[in-house]
C-alpha cells in the first residue's frame, strides 16, 4: 500500500509518499517541501493570508514532483491535515486532496496534524511502543500520552500562553537576531554561559499543573533584563542572555515530560515539532532520559519540521488499523483537538 500524505496547516506545503510494510514499518518514497517561511520574515511572524497564497502557487508543483521522486503515476490513498492549522492555509492543501482523491479514484484520510508529528519517527525508528510526546514547535507545545499511533491520544497538557517555539522567536527579536529566531538563538547561546543569568522556570511550582507549560514569564524576564541593560548603558551580554533563557525553556520541557512518562507508566519519550531542533532542548533529554531509564527517540531535524511525509506515514498506521475514508465532503477544523485522530 502507497499513501500520499498532504500537509498545509502553517507555512509549509508538503507532500510525502510512503510505502506501508506489513509488518508495520514504513518506508519514505518522496518528501517534497516548499516554505513560505522567508515571504514572512519581514512581518515577524507567519501571515496567514500569504500562507495561504503561498500555499496555492506550491501544493500542484509539489504533488508532481512526489509523485516523479516517488516513481509512482498514483498512491493508493491520500492522507491530508484537516487540523489543528491556519484556516486557510488547511484549505488549500484539503481541497487539493479532495480533487486528486475523486480524480484518482481512491480514498481520502482527514486527519491531525500533531499525530502526525508523533507518527513520523516511525519512520527511522520502526513501530512505537506507547510513549509520552513532547510537541514543540512555533504553534505547539504540548504533552501527549499515545497508546497506539491509530487510536485517539490523550492530552496531558500544553502551554496556557505562547507556543515554546514562540517564544523563541520573541525573544530572538527582542535580541535583533531575525526572524525565524529559534536556529540564531540556539546559535548565539552556543556561546554563551546557561548559568549566567537565573531567568524564571514558568509553572514549576508545586500548586501549578504538572503537565501545562508557560513561556511569556520568562520572555518578560529577559525583556526586562534587556531593559535595564539599555537604561544603564550596558552592552548586551547576547550569548549569555540567549545560553540562559534556553537553558530555562529546555529545563521546563524536559523536567515535565520526563515526569509525565513515568506517571503514566511509559519508558519512551518521543520529541517532535520544528523547536525539537533546538541543540540544548535535545542534549538535556538525552542526559536526562538516559538518567531516568528512558528511551529517547527524536526524528531528524528535517521530519520535525512540518512536511507531508508525517501525515503519510499517520494515515499509513490508520488505513492498517482498519479506519474508514473520511467523505469528500469533510470539512477543515482549525481547533480540531489533538484527542480526534481522523475526521470521520
Ligand atoms: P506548527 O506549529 O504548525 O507545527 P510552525 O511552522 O510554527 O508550525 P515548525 O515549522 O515545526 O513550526 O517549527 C518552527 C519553529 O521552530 C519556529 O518557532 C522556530 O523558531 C523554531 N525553531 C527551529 N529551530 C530551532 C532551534 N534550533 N532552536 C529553537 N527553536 C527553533
Ligand atoms: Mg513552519
Ligand atoms: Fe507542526
């Protein structure tokens, strides 16, 4: 069985094609991803206007040239994200789907796009045993707790204010470091000393929940800290500010999951979401996995970001677990929860 996985949820078009083995391993026939990421830039942040556009000019190129990578004239379903994402944007990639499924004839998955973040490392890594998924990325943070890839996942919590990597690109702006700010941070703390400035831990306390995240605390703390550098004429110690407030977002996210996998009884953590790059975030769950007796299991950088290879290789485990097609009719559902895996 072929699947071609459809992905149009934030500024990336992408469409992936997999092969399914019966012994319920994947394998990557095509990958194809256009970005509208640099059109975004200047404004700071992801437009979702020219998403959408973006969107619309890439999805048919990128289809063909997945198909041509892949070898194949056809897949034999199409898998497609119909949320969580941009209005929008989710629309041109779903009614791309729809038009090549009635087209082909063949059948059409809607499904979730944070499964599909989790099911991807399926890929390099082969089936997943249950596990906790930490989610990071520029619109997401969240802790899953995932049984079976086909079955409905579990929230155990997410951010109450901005996405991890959000805050990365904030208070990479606030350092004049560009936009998209999370790779120039990372670089610029490289170096700088993490224990040189002692920014907040966001609801670390013992009466905050255990499994939900908050980031704005810490990027108020390194505004201020950046205020009152200006104000007396100081230099900005960049690398340190950037080593320090890392190091803060890493310790939040790690110490959480790694609490969340053993209260549910797990022994995986797996990582996935565009953050999941970053070089601290990833060295301290190694340290503290291999502390705690986990098994750390992180995709490449390229299959954390989002692509269509993800949603592929989701719909692959939910056409093998026996899920019916969605209808041609299935509408896009930008707050679509992360509970439902495929809309019926
Ligand atoms: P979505 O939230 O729908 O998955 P997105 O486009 O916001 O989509 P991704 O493309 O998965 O998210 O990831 C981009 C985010 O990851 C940006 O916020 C970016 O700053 C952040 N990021 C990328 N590399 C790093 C890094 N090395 N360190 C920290 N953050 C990073
Ligand atoms: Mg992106
Ligand atoms: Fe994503």
């Amino acid at each position: 069985m072929i699947v071609m996985g459809v992905e149009s949820s934030c500024d990336e078009t992408g469409v992936g094609i997999v092969r399914w083995h019966d012994d319920g391993t994947c394998e990557l026939l095509a990958d194809e991803v256009a970005s509208s990421v640099e059109q975004h830039a200047r404004f700071g942040g992801v437009v979702p206007e020219i998403a959408s556009r973006a969107h619309l000019e890439a999805i048919v190129p990128a289809m063909r040239r997945a198909l041509a990578a892949a070898g194949i004239a056809r897949p034999d379903a199409i898998a497609v994200t119909i949320g969580p994402g941009l209005a929008g944007a989710l629309l041109v990639g779903v009614a791309a789907a729809k038009a090549y499924a009635a087209a082909w004839d063949i059948p059409l998955y809607a499904l979730n796009h944070l499964g599909g973040h989790v099911a991807v490392d399926t890929l390099e890594h082969g089936p997943m045993p249950p596990c906790v998924a930490l989610l990071v990325s520029g619109g997401h943070t969240h802790l899953l707790h995932v049984t079976e890839l086909a079955e409905p996942i579990t929230e155990l919590g997410s951010t109450v204010d901005d996405a991890a990597g959000e805050a990365f690109d904030k208070v990479a702006r606030l350092l004049d470091l560009g936009f998209p700010g999370g790779p120039a941070l990372d670089a610029a703390a490289a170096h700088g000393d993490p224990r040189s400035i002692a920014f907040p831990r966001g609801m670390t306390g013992p009466r905050d929940a255990p499994y939900d995240f908050s980031f704005s605390g810490v990027k108020t703390a390194v505004a201020r800290y950046v205020e009152a550098a200006q104000r007396e004429g100081r230099e900005l110690p960049i690398p340190d500010i950037a080593a320090s407030f890392q190091e803060s977002v890493a310790d939040v996210l790690t110490r959480k999951a790694i609490r969340a996998a053993r209260d549910v009884g797990v022994d995986t953590l797996v990582l996935g979401g565009g953050a999941t790059a970053n070089s601290r975030i990833r060295s301290m769950a190694q340290e503290r996995c291999a502390t705690a007796g986990l098994t750390l299991r992180v995709p490449k950088p390229r299959l954390c970001t989002d692509n269509g290879v993800m949603i592929a290789t989701l719909g692959a485990h939910v056409i093998a677990g026996g899920a019916k097609p969605s209808p041609l009719t299935v509408a896009t559902d930008p707050g679509l929860p992360v509970s439902t895996t495929q809309l019926p």
